[in-house]
C-alpha cells in the first residue's frame, strides 16, 4: 500500500510505503529500494514492524517525477507494491513497481 502527502511549502511528497501481515509473515526484516536511492543496499531504507504485523516506512520524495522501487524481504526477497501506481519491465525478466509523486 502506497499512501501520499505533498507540502505545499514545498516540492516534497511524503510517501509511506506499506506491506501487509498476510505478505510479511515470517519475515524478519524489510527494506526499501528504488531508483530515490540509487538502488543501494547501503542506502536502502529499513521498514519498521508494526503492532499489526505489517511492515511501514516513510519516505520523501522530490514532486514531478516518478520512481521505480522494490521491496526487499529478509535481504533476499524481492517483492512489488500490489498498490502501485504502475509497473515497468526490466532488463532482468521482471517488474519494479512506480510511485508517481505528482499531484
């Protein structure tokens, strides 16, 4: 789940990314990569676990462009945002989900 915030004072997006319980069970650890950093492992930036058991993080994101971004699950896992904005391929056979940070 991808929900969005923008400040009016200034071109930011505050996007928080959200997976489930039902898609994290058993997991230990989640993290967040994408092309805001540089898709990174050093950069990538860590889900907290929720009371719920889903996994949630906020991120802020300059406006007017888009971003492709993955999850990483257990430092292993690559897994996509059912509630992206859109997909696009790769060249490794696959999809990375887009947030669009435009209003």
């Amino acid at each position: 789940m991808i929900k969005k915030q923008f400040i009016k004072s200034k071109p930011v997006c505050k996007v928080t990314f959200t997976l489930p319980k039902e898609a994290v069970e058993n997991v230990n650890e989640v993290a967040v990569l994408g092309e805001f950093n540089n898709w990174e492992m050093e950069n990538a930036v860590s889900m907290k676990k929720q009371k719920d058991g889903s996994f949630k993080t906020t991120v802020e994101l300059e406006t007017g462009k888009e971003y492709a971004f993955r999850y990483l699950i257990d430092g292993e896992k690559w897994e996509n945002d059912n509630a992206a904005d859109k997909y696009v391929a790769t060249p490794f056979g696959s999809e990375n989900s887009v947030v669009v940070a435009m209003n």
